[in-house]
C-alpha cells in the first residue's frame, strides 16, 4: 500500500469526495483515506502522478510520503497537531472583531450607550456593521476557499454550507442595506429604520466565529487520540553507545547497522533490538508490553529498542535497526489499523458522500415553502441558512475513526496490537476461542510437577540420583530434571557406563551400584514396584504427566513426573472468555488423554486432540459454520489456522511466522490478553455506536427544527446563530465521547455480558486407523511419530498415545497399510498390527 498526504480535507464529505475520485483512477485496487490523519493508502497498479491528479481534480491536495513510507512509521512531525494553533489565531481575531459588531447590532436592545450619530442615521449603522461583518469574513476566508471550490468541482462539503449560509446571510443583509440607503435618500426614514431588523450581519459573522469554536475543539480533541502514537515515538532513542575498532563511540541510532556491537549501561535505553553477548541485568520491557516487572536477561537473551536497563551491564549484538525494530513495527501496526477503516464506517461514508447536497436541497425548498407560505423574505431566508448551519457530516464520518484510533491507542499501551481497523471491530463479535495448547495454555516446555520417593527415600535423595543419571541424556525430560535440580542447587555426580536402552531407558554405574530410570513400562521388570507406586504412577499418567521411575539396583527411589504445565493466568483467562458468553475449545496435536488432563486443569468447553497443522485450518473452517471464531497461537504450525480464523491473534513471544499471520498481536504472551482484546473491541464498538447515533439522531432532529417544522406546533424557531453553535458541538461531543474510552480498563471483567452462540452441529465422520507401536515412553516419542505420520498427504490428524501403544489416524482419503507402517517404521518404532 503506497501512502499519500491530502491536504484541504475539513469534512467527511470531503474525504468521501477524494475517494471516490482515487477509486475511478484505472489500475486502483483499493483506497482508504483518513479525515483523522489526513492520509489516504492505495493499492493498485496506478501510478502516483494519475492519483494525485485525480485528488487535485476534485480539488484538494495530494503528494505521496516516499516510497520507504510503505515500509515505516509515520514520522511524529506528520501527528503534531498544526491546527489547532492556526484555529486559536483565528478566533481570538473573529471574537475581538465579533464583538465590536454585536455591540453595535444588539447594543440598543440592552440599552448601552451607542454614538449619538448611528441613532438618527441607520445606513451608518448598517455600513459598520457590514464593514466588521466583512472582516470577520475575510478572517475566516478557508471557510468559502474551500466551500466554493467544492461546490465548482461538484463535491460540496461541511465548508460549502457554512460559506452558503454565511454568505446569504451577509449577502441578504447587504441588499437591505442598498435598500435602506434608497429610501433614506428618498426621505422615507421611519421605513428606512424598520429595515434594521432586516439585518443578519452579526448572524454571518457569528456562524463562521461558532464553526470555528468548533473547529478548534474538535482538532484539539483529535490532537490527543494520537496521543498513545506519539508517546510510543518519544521512546525512540536518539542515540547509541556502539563498539567499533575496540573503542566504545556514541553515533546517532540511525547509525547502528546489523551486526554492530552496543553497550547499554544501568538506566540507559537500548537503542536497536538485538542479541545478549555479555553481562546479565534486568531489563524494564513496560514501554512494549505494559508489564510492570522487568525481564532477566542473560547471554543469548534478545533485547528491543526502547526498552530501560535498570540494574546490570549489558553488551549487545544489534539484529534489527530503524524501521525493522519491534518498537517501529507496534508503531506502524497502531498506525496502520487507524488508516484502515472498519465495515461500519461504511454506512457513514455513503450518508456523507451524498449529506451535503440533501441539505443544500433541503434549504433551498425550506425558503422558498415559507415564502410561499407567505412570510417575509428574511423570514425564510433565515430558516434556509439555519438548515445550513445546523447540518453536520463531520460528526458522520468522525463516529468511526476517531474510536478506531483511541481504541488502537488503548490497546497498544496494554501491549495489545490491532494490525486493521476491521480486527478492532469483529473481535468483540466472536463467538468462539480456539486455543493452541502447547505455548499458548501451557509454558510450551517440559517442567518437573511432582517429585514422588519411595519408602525411606528423601525427596533430595531421588533427585540427586536422578540428576546424576540424566545430566548427560539429550532428551526434552531430562532438561526438565536437570532445570529442577539446579533450582535447587543441586551438582551433577558423575557416572559411569551411561547407556540408552532398549523400551527408551537409560541406565549407568555410580558408586558401583547400577542407576535405572525409564518409564513404568520399562522399569515393571527391573525394579521392585509396589502396587502403591503403579497407582500414583497411572494416576499422574490420568492428569496428563509422563511418571519416570528411577531405581539403584532393584530399589525403587521414586517417581518423577514431567508435564508441560498450564500457565497461572490460563484458568482465569477462560474462565473471563466464558463469562462473555464465548465457547472456548483446545485444539493439539497431543494425544488425547494429555490433552483432555490440560484441558480439565484450565476449564476450557471442548478439547480437540491429535490434529494435524492442515487439520487444526480445518477444524477451524468447521467451527466457522457455528458463528466467528478467534484462533489463539504461536507456532509455525498454527499460521494456515491463524489465517483461516474470523481473527487471529498471535502471542508475541511465538514464531514470525504466526506473528505476521495474526490480526492481533499479544506483546505480553499473557493469555489474560484475549478476553482484554475482546473486552476492548466491544467497548470500542459501542463507542462507535454511540456515535453514529449521535450523529443520525442529531441531523434527525435538527435539520426539521431548523427548517421550522416545529413552529405551528410548538412555536420552536431556530436562529441562524444557534444553529452554528449546535453544529460546532456535535463533532466536539463525538470526539470526547471517543476519549472515553482511555478510562476503561480493559482487564477489569466485571462489566462483562454474555452473547448466545448456536448449539454445536454434529461432528462428521472420517475414515480412521489404528496403528499397535511398539517402543514408544514420553511424549517425546509421539511427537516423532505424529511427524512422521503428518508427512503423508491422505492423513488428516493422529492421535498418538505411548502408554497405549497406539496412534490412531484419521484419512481424508484411502491410504495403504503398507505406507502407515513404513513412515513409523521409518523412526525405529515397530509396528505390530493395524486396525
């Protein structure tokens, strides 16, 4: 997407008008423009100088941001707010003017003293006032540059009612004044001072001093939702220490290149992302992800610009510079998602592209019915300017992004990045949470759960004995032991004769005495095990664990149980996503018995097992048929069902991959994050409503109250004035009613309400194969055959089970035995029999 500047922008109708004419450019794909920014993104084949023609035809301004602008963030000169200075300028001169002219127009009704000359000379009175009138005009002279210039290219916006209104009044008022002038040369006084009342000189100047009030409070309150955009640029560092020719020299960060070496001293900031090298310190990542408390960070830890180290030295590795840092990217994805535009501004955008004609119409038939209706010409002519004054599309076509902005704003502070407008909006709209187990629900890595000795045995003994048995095997349930042990302070004591044996079990010498270990299985035959150690061993199998039993000799030392365990904030996290009426379903690859235990510790509705990358994309596809559904990941493997999903959202410490493949992006990897996504998009959603209907329901009522529909009724009468200033409040109403949403706090679930969803449709059926394996003990075995399984294209998910012995395949199309037993065969696993 190429992005463009568009200046002359002041209205919804306006940005409805620049889209249009982009979009009828040959080569066009796609075209987005924001009133809120004043920025427009296309996409398409057409090239710049045919778009920013086709802009300047429907006369406004257009250049585009430079070719690197596709790849980066906005630069914060392009968020300064330049209006609002301009605005304040103009209205300090329009009131000083204004209310000179109101005390010569109203002066004689609150009876102050006027020069004894204006009392026996109306047209002096009325040359004044036109005189002051004109000023205040010329003060205010962008209202009918761009009103008119809209008007000639046949794209009236909110400045062409204002400049019409304005103008008919000045211009009704300058006639009087010719007429007034003609009867007093006549000599006809008394009907030459009736003819002041006729004047609406004060009104012109009024309309354009109110609309400018407005103005600026509506520029002043889009100025600040940028605000979480521009404090998140104040964190770009300026400069860095870097490491070149063994001398430390501080350059500008732009300097910083790839590979380059950095040094980031307590209290500094680190300037580029980058990789640990040296020292260890705790490092302060709250600017990114909102978390509180800092990170410990050791070598081979990575490091993001902007981030505070607040204790150690550190020396650094620079991996990604500029534009390709997580700060630039949070940057541009809270950018992106406010230029972006959501489905429901679509209904405003028509309403806006065809606002300003209708009521352009709608005056002109409101004068001309009350002359008909025989009433006085500055009667109806004041009806007509009060619906002009009194229509606002601004407040239309503001409903929507301003939330969007603020409502990206709130997220990226909390460490919640929207990529689009349009993720913003579905997300409070899903009716189911697809969540991937390993990673996501659980810390993604083998963790020491329960430590079980036997008899006689203490609990340090067990895990000494196993640590000097394990410290020198490479599988995933070792590291488990040997992370526990050194937890607890424990030294690996060396063995001899370190073996791997058949059945996945290890064996060595300590002391002249054999140390066993292996799973239940392997060690039924090789150590005394009591019918109380079979139980707790199968019941910790029941709740999803892989029970090791460790021996010395024939004694049994113990049991211990390896797990991926859940995360702490996992049960709450889903219990919070059923509170808001959201169906939560876990979808692995494990088998089903782990699965099913995880799935009973973190309280989810249903638990999917034994899926396949491709069957994960699938399952997802199916449960689209019951409503929208957000899939939860981080892994490679979770990219195709990313995509497919109504939203996907990534956890921020997963793969690039599921990252790139996300809606939403969870910098803090806290699964708490999705019901505050869900949270937030919903409040933003209603903020949006609000506004729409404040916009509809203001237009609703105003332009019939203007046009005097209410007078015979209930004698309402509307003056040109008031109408201006109900106009200059309506975008400033909405745009702090889009603030709000900074108070809300987006983890706070007490307010939360349930949706109904459908009730789940009847699973389909598929052709299924049982496979008997042989040698198999963790889960770590049934990861390699689930692999080698997975690699076969007919094969749609497999359930792999070690205690069972079995892996249970489900085809989506006809597969020889012959082909199953080779690929498990393949991984030095027996196959027995297939079912």
């Amino acid at each position: 997407m190429t992005q463009y500047n568009v200046t002359g922008m002041s209205c919804a109708a306006c940005s409805a008008s620049v889209e249009k004419a982009v979009k009828a450019v040959p080569g066009v794909e796609s075209c987005s423009v924001s009133l809120l920014t004043n920025s427009m993104g296309v996409e398409g084949s057409a090239s710049t100088a045919d778009i920013v023609a086709a802009v300047e035809k429907a006369g406004y301004g257009a250049s585009e941001k430079g070719a690197e602008t596709t790849q980066s963030a906005p630069d914060m000169e392009a968020l300064q707010d330049h209006e609002t200075p301009v605005l304040k300028r103009r209205l300090i001169a329009s009131i000083g003017f204004l209310a000179v002219l109101m005390y010569f127009s109203m002066g004689h009704m609150l009876h102050l003293p006027q020069p004894a000359v204006l009392e026996h000379n109306p047209v002096a009175l009325g040359l004044i006032q036109l005189l002051l009138s004109a000023i205040v005009m010329v003060i205010n002279q962008k209202f009918f540059i761009s009103g008119f210039r809209g008007l000639l290219h046949r794209s009236p916006n909110m400045d062409t009612l204002v400049a019409l209104g304005s103008g008919a009044a000045f211009l009704y008022s300058t006639a009087a004044l010719f007429y007034m002038t003609h009867l007093q040369s006549m000599g006809q006084m008394e009907a030459a001072h009736g003819l002041v009342h006729e004047f609406y000189f004060e009104s012109a100047a009024m309309i354009l001093a109110l609309i400018t009030v407005g103005k600026m409070l509506e520029a002043r309150s889009k100025g600040r939702t940028t605000d979480a955009l521009k404090s998140l640029m104040r964190l770009s560092p300026q400069t860095a220490t870097v490491v070149r020719d063994g001398k430390e020299t501080e350059v500008p960060v732009a300097q910083v290149r790839p590979g380059d070496l950095f040094v980031v001293r307590p209290g500094e900031h680190v300037p580029v992302d980058g990789t640990v090298v040296e020292g260890e310190s705790a490092v302060d990542e709250s600017a990114l992800t909102g978390e509180s408390i800092p990170v410990d960070k050791a070598v081979g830890d990575g490091v993001s610009a902007a981030t505070i180290n607040r204790s150690g030295f550190l020396r650094c590795q620079a991996t990604r510079v500029g534009q390709d840092t997580t700060l630039s990217q949070i940057i541009r994805m809270v950018s992106d998602a406010a230029a972006t535009k959501a489905p429901i501004a679509k209904i405003a955008d028509k309403v806006s592209g065809i606002f300003v004609p209708a009521v352009i119409t709608i005056a002109v038939i409101t004068t001309a019915a009350w002359l008909i209706a025989g009433q006085s010409v500055g009667f109806a002519l004041a009806r007509g300017i009060s619906v002009l004054v009194i229509s606002c599309p601004c407040a239309l076509g503001l409903a929507t992004p301003v939330a969007i902005m603020v409502g990206s704003g709130k997220g990226a502070k909390n460490g919640i990045l929207f990529k689009t407008a349009v993720s913003l909006e579905e997300a409070g709209k899903v009716d189911t949470v697809v969540l991937d187990k390993t990673g996501t629900i659980t810390q993604g890595q083998p963790t020491v759960t329960d430590l079980v000795p036997a008899e006689g045995i203490g609990e340090e003994q067990l895990l000494t004995l196993a640590l000097a048995l394990e410290h020198r095997s490479e599988h995933p349930l070792a590291r488990a032991i040997l992370d526990r042990a050194a937890a607890d302070g424990l030294q690996p004591q060396e063995v001899e004769q370190f073996r791997i044996l058949p059945g996945n079990g290890v064996s060595a010498v300590w002391e002249g005495e054999t140390l066993l270990g292996g799973s239940m299985d392997f060690m039924a035959g090789k150590a005394d095990v009591s019918p109380e150690m079979q139980q707790r061993a199968a019941a910790l199998a029941e709740d999803g664990k892989t029970p090791l039993l460790f021996a010395k000799g024939r004694q049994l030392l113990g049991i211990i149980a390896v797990a991926d365990v859940i995360r702490e904030d996992s049960p709450e996290a889903i219990r919070q996503l059923q509170n808001m009426g959201i169906r939560v379903v876990m979808l692995t690859g494990d088998n089903p018995r782990t699965a099913n235990a995880i799935g009973r510790q973190a309280g989810v509705d249903e638990v999917i097992a034994g899926v396949l990358p491709d069957g994960k994309e699938a399952t997802v596809r199916r449960l689209q048929k019951e409503g929208k559904v957000a899939m939860v990941g981080d892994g490679i493997n979770d990219a195709p069902a990313l995509t497919r999903a109504d939203i996907g959202i990534a956890i921020g410490a997963g793969a690039d991959v599921a990252v790139d493949a996300a809606d939403i992006v969870l910098m803090k990897s806290r699964l708490q994050d999705v019901p505050a996504a869900i949270r937030l998009s919903r409040a933003t959603l209603r903020i949006v409503h609000e506004n729409l209907f404040w916009a509809f329901i203001y237009n609703t009522i105003g332009i019939p109250l203007a046009a005097g529909v209410f007078i015979s009724a209930f004698g309402w009468q509307l003056q040109p004035m008031f109408g201006a200033a109900a106009m200059s409040l309506s975008s400033f109403c909405v745009v702090s009613n889009a603030l709000r949403l900074n108070l809300i706090d987006v983890y706070h679930s007490q307010r939360d309400h349930k949706r109904k969803h459908k009730p789940k449709k009847q699973e389909e059926q598929v052709m299924e194969k049982t496979l008997h394996i042989e040698g198999m003990m963790c889960p770590h075995c049934e990861a390699r055959v689930q692999k080698a399984l997975e690699a076969i294209s007919e094969v749609a998910s497999v359930e792999v089970s070690h205690t069972a012995g079995t892996a249970v395949v489900s085809l989506k199309a006809p597969v020889a035995d012959e082909t199953l037993k080779a690929a498990v065969e393949a991984q030095e696993y027996p196959v027995t029999s297939i079912e």
